[in-house]
C-alpha cells in the first residue's frame, strides 16, 4: 500500500525535529539521522520515513513499529506508552501527546503547502458533501486547477483518490497539499468533521473562508453530548484556523454560531430575508427536477438561473457553495451562466434509471435529520407511495436508532428496516434498536429484512407506477462492513440490478 507523494524532496534531521518539539534530544549518536516523509499509517512507511505512532481506539500504533522497520521507517515520534511498547526497535522520541502536534509538524516538515493554497474548509452534520463538491465545481467552470478532501475521497485536478476519513489524518492532509502545490492548484476545498477538529487532524491549516450547513443529532458516542459536538464544530469559526465564515442561520445551532463566533461571519438562510445571502424567490416547475432561483448576496448581489438540483435542502447547500465562491472572487455574473450545469455528488439523491415505471434513488443519509430531509423530498416528487429501506451503522452513536426508524416510519409509506454498516455489532440487535417496538411493524406498513440486497429486492417488487423507491444511508459507498470484512456492496448497482430482474 502506498500513497500519493510529492516530488520534491523532503528531509530533516533528528536534531532539527527536537529543536522543533522544543525537548531534549535524547537520541545519543543519531543527531544527524534524516527523516525524508512522515506517516502515522505503517502500511504506508516509505523508506527513510517519521513514523508516528498515535494511541487508538483498539491498539497502539507502537505495536505496528516492526512493519514500519521493514518498510524503512528511521525513527519513531510516539507518547510514553509507545516508548515502552518500542523500546530499542527503532530511535524513539516520546512527547505528552503525539496527535496534538502532527499537524504543525507535518506543516513544518513540508513547507507549510496550505499557505500556497485558497483553502476553503465546510463543516455540519449533513450537507457539507454536496456544498464541497458544487463550490468545486464552481471553481473548475471558471478554470481553475482545484482539489477536493472528503468523504466521497480526495481530488487534485483530474486524479481521484480514495477516502478512509472525511478529513484525513493531519500527516496525510499536509502531505497532500504539498502534492497540489507541486501541481500548482490554486483553490482547494475540504470537509471538516467533528472528529478532524477535536483529534487535530487540521491543525497547521488556515483556511481563506470557513462554511456552517446545520447541526443536528449524530456522533454522540464519541462527542458525548450536543453541547460537546457543537463546541467542536465551533471551533472551526477560530482564528486559529480562519478569518472569515459564512454560517447558515436556519437552525438555532447555526444561529447560536453566528452570534458567538469571534472571526467575522456572514448570515445565510433560505427565506430568511435579514440574512447577507439568500433566496430572493423559488419556484419549482411541474415534471421538472430542479428549481428556478434568485439569490440575493452580499453588496446587492442578484444572482438568478436554473439549479438543477433535487429537494430544498440541496438548495442550502447549493446556496452556501455560491457564497464561499464569491469570497474567493469568483464573479457573480459567471456563477449565474453555469449554475444550470451544477450537479449533486454520487450517492446524494442519486438516480437510478433502467426503464422502470416508478423513481428509483439512492442518498447516504445517516443521521434522523437526514432521514427525514430526503424522505419529504422524495414525497414532493412522486405522486404514488414512497417506500424507504433503511439500516444503521454498528459500532456508532446507538442514541440514533430509535429516531432514524421513527423518521423511516413517518416519512414512508412502505418502510424496510436492513443491515447497512453493522460492523462488529448484531445486524438484528441494531434493527431491534431502531424499532423500539415490534408493535410497531403491526401498525405500520413495514418489515425487517437483515439482508441488504434482498431488502432492496423487496422494495423494488413492492413498487408500482408512479411510486418512488429509496435506498438510504450508505450512498457513495461500494462496501458493506460485516463482522470486520468489507465486502463489496454499492446499492446503486443492486438497486439497479434489482430493477432489471422484474423483466
């Protein structure tokens, strides 16, 4: 396994790394040992690598210091418990908390790269996908060379990568960026997630403008509570990491940030009129998907066109995407001429067409708030039943499930609890979860299929003409994780293979 490098060539030595960490340099005749990348990752270690080894959830990266020998890892940068792990494997520097500086070293090591960049960072429970991925595409129709981090996987210029994180690990981030340096891109917008916030992952990045979609419940398990995982969104709007923020106000989260946040910020809301950006007017077409809109921005900006875009909550995103253009001096006028061309990313309300008779779509929905987003668009656009399948991750915040299957409940008319995720967890304890009750089933029109494929085979044999059939929760996504084992799985495909096996 290896990663995207730069060309360039990269060293330091051990004393200079100590000078930097500001401790004593207890390496005693290694002073001059060069270290030419830096990696957290073991299966990534290149020859003549930093290898960092961070505490984690189930093991310490210490325990995976013999492969990063083999690989040709030099020296090792890890905490207390990985010096004792390590001991005289490799030269081992130890300090308080490895995670917490990763990010300025990786900086450091490559050139601070972000400070070449117009770096844009989006945050928010759900939307913060579809707003990255349309500013991105903003920025290529005016021709510019950009990049794109995030949960659909990583872009610079024409070369895709893919993604483990939303926000990668600090020592990748900066090492990718010093890849679009070398490349020469010029704007480069990235997800922020809760988790890359509060674990450090962006330290040593400043961003030219910071985006807020909404926050709604998700996370938990590793946040604690609401409070919690709202401080760490906040913290993006800091002037650690940014000057500048536009900040949708539509939710009390969003309207709390923007009183708070101690950068300068600019409103945004979708009919709300006292916001800096919003829509002046929306009008939907019958039989049409998308909406005719008029923006209202910053100064007097009138911004009128066609988005081709399906349900109102992609009209926020698509809302915030053309104000943080705008801030990073894309001219109006051009938003204006190509906003008909704009398109969701894969796995956001997908379509999946093969000559049926009834709507077909796909969306990664995860979260109650999502849920229910998508299942009131689907409920717009057809004019029969909506039938929704829908599971939850094992291993994540278990506080959502019963929400998420009493969203499922009341924004279908034909609801199919499945597996999504279930990890190492029972697919039936986590459907039982989401239940609450099996009085429910009785009450309402729904049924249990642990079988992901074989619930979305049902789904599609229950749908008439006019129905619409969604798949939800796993969007992009082209595995299913089981009991430690990814296996291939895209609903997209199954979706439509599913389709086909009713002629």
């Amino acid at each position: 396994m290896t990663a995207l490098r730069p060309l360039g060539e990269f060293s330091k030595k051990a004393k200079d790394l100590c000078s930097f960490l500001g401790i004593d340099n207890v390496l005693h005749g290694v002073n001059d040992l060069y270290f030419t990348g830096i990696t957290h990752n073991s299966k990534m270690v290149e020859f003549g690598d930093l290898f960092i080894a961070l505490p984690g959830v189930k093991r310490h990266g210490a325990n995976f210091v013999e492969e990063a020998k083999e690989k040709g890892a030099t020296l090792v940068l890890t905490d207390q418990q990985g010096m004792n792990i390590i001991q005289d494997a490799l030269p081992c520097l130890g300090v308080g908390d490895p995670r917490f500086m990763v990010g300025d070293l990786s900086s450091w090591f490559y050139g601070n790269p972000f400070a070449s960049l117009d770096a844009v960072g989006v945050t928010g429970t759900n939307g913060k996908t579809t707003t990255a991925a349309l500013l991105e595409q903003i920025w290529r129709f005016n021709h510019r060379t950009t990049s794109f981090v995030g949960t659909i996987g990583t872009t610079i210029g024409e070369e895709s990568l893919s993604a483990e994180f939303t926000t990668p690990e600090a020592s990748d981030l900066q090492r990718l960026a010093a890849v679009m340096r070398e490349r020469h891109v010029r704007n480069c917008v990235m997800e922020v997630s809760s988790h890359g916030i509060v674990q450090h992952r962006i330290s040593g990045i400043r961003f030219s403008v910071v985006g807020f979609t909404h926050l709604s419940q998700d996370h938990l398990d590793f946040h604690g509570d609401m409070e919690s995982y709202f401080q760490a969104k906040a913290k993006l709007f800091s002037s650690e990491f940014a000057d500048r923020g536009i900040i949708n106000i539509d939710s009390k989260y969003g309207r709390r940030l923007y009183e708070e946040a101690p950068i300068q910020v600019q409103s945004l809301a979708r009919s709300d009129k006292r916001a800096q950006w919003h829509f002046e007017s929306i009008d939907r077409l019958e039989n049409e998907n998308g909406y005719r809109v008029a923006i209202r921005g910053t100064g007097g900006i009138l911004i009128e066109g066609w988005l081709s875009l399906i349900g109102l909550h992609n009209l926020d995103n698509a809302l915030l995407a053309i104000a943080l253009a705008v801030e990073t001096q894309v001219d109006p006028l051009a938003i204006a001429a190509f906003m008909h061309l704009l398109r969701a990313p894969s796995g956001r309300l997908e379509s999946v067409a093969v000559g049926q008779k009834f709507l077909a779509l796909v969306d990664y929905a995860h979260t109650p708030d999502a849920v229910k987003r998508v299942l009131a668009t689907a409920r717009e656009l057809t004019s029969g039943r909506v039938i929704a399948v829908l599971g939850c991750g094992g291993d994540r915040d278990r506080s959502k499930r019963p929400l998420m299957g009493e969203a499922l409940l009341s924004g279908s008319d034909y609801a199919i609890f499945t597996s999504d995720n279930p990890r190492s967890e029972d697919p039936q304890r986590i459907m039982d979860e989401m239940l609450g009750s099996d009085s429910i089933l009785h009450e309402k029109a729904a049924v249990i299929e642990v079988d992901r494929r074989d619930a979305i085979v049902k789904a599609v044999a229950e749908a008439q003409d006019g129905d619409c059939v969604l798949v939800l929760g796993k969007g992009h996504e082209k595995g299913q994780e089981v009991a430690g084992v990814k296996y291939p799985f895209d609903d997209r495909l199954e979706l439509a293979r599913a389709i086909e096996g009713l002629s």
